[in-house]
C-alpha cells in the first residue's frame, strides 16, 4: 500500500468514527430506558429482591446515568448476566453499559473492544474460609480445594499465587458465584476465593455466616468499573461523568437531601455543577442541571456507598481504599470546570 493509499484508509476509518460516534445515546433515546448488565445477584452490589427490585452500588451506577440522560434514575433496564456472559453482552450490544463488579485490565481495555469509564469500587482478591478449618493465613492453604467463578480474572491470579508460593491446590469452577458459594458451605471446597467484596457479600448468604472467615491476604488489585463499548466517545464520556459527578458532590459536600439549598451557594465549583452557572449540559449534550439531577435522584459516592456496602448495611465494610482521596482513600474524580 502507497503513502496516498495509506492516507485514505485513515480518513476512511476516521470518517466511519465519526459516523459511529453518537448512535448509543440515539438508540437509547429511542428505546426510553437503558440498558444495564448486571450480576446474577451479589448482595451490596447488583441484588434483586423477590419483587424483582434491583439495588446495589452497582445498580445506582446505572441509575446515575438514567438520571443523566433522561431526568429519571428509574429509566433502566436490568439485565443479570453470570461473569461468563458480561463481556459478549456487551460487545455483541445486548447492553448498553456493563456495570457488574469487572475488573479493569489491559486485554479488556484494548483487544477485547471495550473502554472503562472509571472506578466504582477498588478491590483485591481474597479467600474465604471456615473457621473450623484452623487456616490464620493463605499461606496455610497448600494442598486445598479450591471454589473459583469461572470467565473471571480470580482463575489466573489464584494460579499465579500458588505457583509463586510454590503451593498446589486442586481448582472447582462455577458459573456462578452463587454455586461456588454453596459448594463452600457443602464442604466440597476447602476455600472460596474472589474479590474481598464478593467475599463479604457471598457470607452474608450462608446459613451461619459467622463460622466463615476472610483471610488477611489480598492478592491482586480489582479495580472495578462501569465498562461501555469501543467507539463511542459520546456515551462513553456520559458514562464516565455519572460517576465522577457523585465523586466530586461528595468531596464538595452535596448530598441528595441539600442539593437544591447548595444551589445558593457562592462556590464556583458547586455552582458549575448544579447548573447555575456556565452551561455543561451542552458538553454532553444533555440538560443543563443533569448533574444535580443525579445527585438528587441517586445521591453522592459516600451515599450509594454507605447504604449498600457500608456501615449502614449489611456487608459493613469499611471505605479504606474507597475513601475520598482527602480522607486516605483512592476515591478522585476530576474538576467540572
């Protein structure tokens, strides 16, 4: 292929971009809700009830973007999907947005055609076990059996740390993180690993969750976040500002109860974001106080946190890495500005 030839195949690529870029906000319209791939059913982070009720970290993600897009957080649709499925959904276009405890990695990020919009939850693989079992440490785990969700990066990690801690163990893989779960409180599996919060989730579903431990181990990091398809800037950065917006009204102190009181304020930064001032609806393409709709709607990251993984649930944990970076944490959006 000549220099000329070259740069026509180029502008032709650049030219079907452009075309592309746009149709996912289009379609979404279109259909009047979006639609969001799921887990099939992870306490704290994407749950159904038995009304067919979605709540989780998770699942307010995608309520984020509803709010965005339409004005309402109810306007999704959700779709379960084991870890085996989430990423044809979402290539094949079955979903618009995976958001579903997934790990950020450079093959997910590049070969496999998908772009991560940011950072709901900072994880690392661990290792529950029973008690009566005597295991303090994963170091204590040669020779086990091992529950593991297959179609997830927990099989290659779990691989890597017994070999480097030259220890064997014997893998039993699931499609669902459910079975894995009960095949630990069968007995079938000496240990059950995945990210600490599917841990913690995964206890407070067995019939005496207080037998099982996690172990102090973490070994791996899980950055886990909202994930949309390759070719899209549009939606992708729609996506991406859903979030960050919760992150920053947090670190600027506006929650779903104050939102129309901090509209009177004399912060610049907080006046960009609720619209007051300046016009950044039109950034994106949306309504100019868009952002203060989600805030409203779904709340600020300390919010959804809280009353789905944090003190005021079930699961308990702690922010540790998830607090706002003033606070210690990880948790660091960019300015609206």
């Amino acid at each position: 292929m000549n220099s000329l030839q070259t740069l026509t195949a180029a502008a032709a690529l650049m030219l079907t971009g452009v075309a592309q870029a746009g149709t996912t906000l289009e379609a979404i319209k279109k259909n009047g809700f979006i639609k969001c791939g799921v887990s099939d059913g992870l306490p704290g982070f994407s749950y159904a009830d038995e009304k067919g009720n979605y709540s989780g970290i998770d699942v307010d993600v995608c309520r984020a973007v509803a709010a965005a897009v339409f004005g309402d957080a109810t306007k999704v649709k959700f779709t379960p999907l084991t870890a085996k499925e989430r990423l044809t959904a979402l290539q094949s276009g079955e979903i618009d947005v995976l958001s579903r405890n997934t790990t950020w990695t450079s093959s997910r990020d590049s070969a496999q055609g998908l772009n991560f919009t940011g950072i709901t939850y900072y994880d690392g693989q661990g290792f529950l076990v029973n008690k009566k079992l005597g295991v303090k440490s994963a170091k204590d785990l040669d020779g086990a059996t091992v529950c593991v969700q297959a179609g997830t990066t927990t099989e290659l990690n779990l691989s890597d740390y017994f070999r480097s801690h030259k220890m064997k163990f014997t893998p039993i893989t699931y499609d669902k993180s459910d079975e894995s779960a009960k095949s630990l409180e069968a007995g079938r599996c000496d240990v059950l690993t995945s990210d600490q919060s599917q841990l913690y989730a995964q206890r407070i579903k067995l019939a005496k969750p207080d037998d099982y431990m996690v172990l102090p181990e973490v070994i791996s990091k899980e950055p886990l976040g909202p994930v949309v398809r390759h070719g899209d800037d549009e939606w992708f950065d729609i996506v991406r500002w859903s979030l960050f917006v919760m992150v920053d009204a947090e670190e600027l102190g506006i929650t779903s109860k104050n939102v129309e009181e901090m509209k009177k304020s004399s912060n610049p930064d907080i006046k960009r974001m609720l619209g007051v001032e300046g016009d950044k609806g039109k950034d994106f393409g949306l309504a100019n106080d868009w952002m203060a709709t989600v805030i409203k709607q779904v709340g600020n990251y300390g919010e959804i946190f809280e009353r789905n993984v944090g003190q005021g649930s079930p699961l308990q944990i702690k922010r540790g890495l998830n607090a706002l970076w003033t606070q210690g944490g990880l948790q660091y959006a960019p300015p609206v500005r």
